[in-house]
C-alpha cells in the first residue's frame, strides 16, 4: 500500500531535475522532441 502511494506520488510530484516537470510530463516531451528530431 505505501509502495503504490509513493509511486502515485512520485510520478505526479515535480522534480527538479526534470527542469521542475513531472515525470510524466518530461517522457511525454522528450518522447515528443525525439520524435521531431528523427522525423527532421
């Protein structure tokens, strides 16, 4: 129960490292821009 509490938490709390993203948010825009890149 904690385990899927804390992984709930820590996919929609903003991390610094992510540029202050979730990490949904930065895999969705790194997914995004390396998409644009190999189609460039």
């Amino acid at each position: 129960m904690l385990f899927e509490w804390l992984s709930s938490v820590n996919r929609r709390r903003r991390h610094s490292a992510f540029g202050y993203l979730t990490p949904v948010e930065f895999e969705r825009r790194l997914i995004a821009s390396s998409t644009l890149s190999v189609a460039a």
